[in-house]
C-alpha cells in the first residue's frame, strides 16, 4: 500500500495576520515574516490578557495610547 502524499494546507487566520510565517532553522533560532511589534500589538488588541483583568487603570492606559 502506497502513502498519500500529504497535502500542504494553510490554516485559517485572522486577515490582519495574513502571510505570517514562523520558521525555526537547524540552530533553533525563530525567525517570522513579521516583525515583533506588529505581533504584539495584535495580540494586545485582540487576546485578553487574564492577569490585567483587575486592574483599575487599564482601561486609562489603552485611551492614552489610541
């Protein structure tokens, strides 16, 4: 019995991050299409993040920054 070859498939995203790539080389090192900033500021617009939940002044600073 034959294999079937494996088809490579792209996952559903978010279109913000479309055409994101994360590769890790032979010597563990990450590299990303992406740069960094822009992935945390997606992640700060979209993922709650539960230990800032409590906080009084959270919703101050997110004004002060848009």
């Amino acid at each position: 019995m034959s294999k079937k070859p494996k088809k490579e498939e792209t996952p559903k995203v978010n279109p913000e991050l479309e055409g994101f790539q994360m590769n890790i080389n032979s010597f563990g090192e990450i590299s990303s299409s992406f740069s960094i900033d822009k992935i945390n500021e997606f992640l700060n617009k979209n993922v709650d993040d539960k230990k800032l939940r409590d906080r009084d002044d959270l919703d101050e600073l997110k004004k002060k920054k848009q």
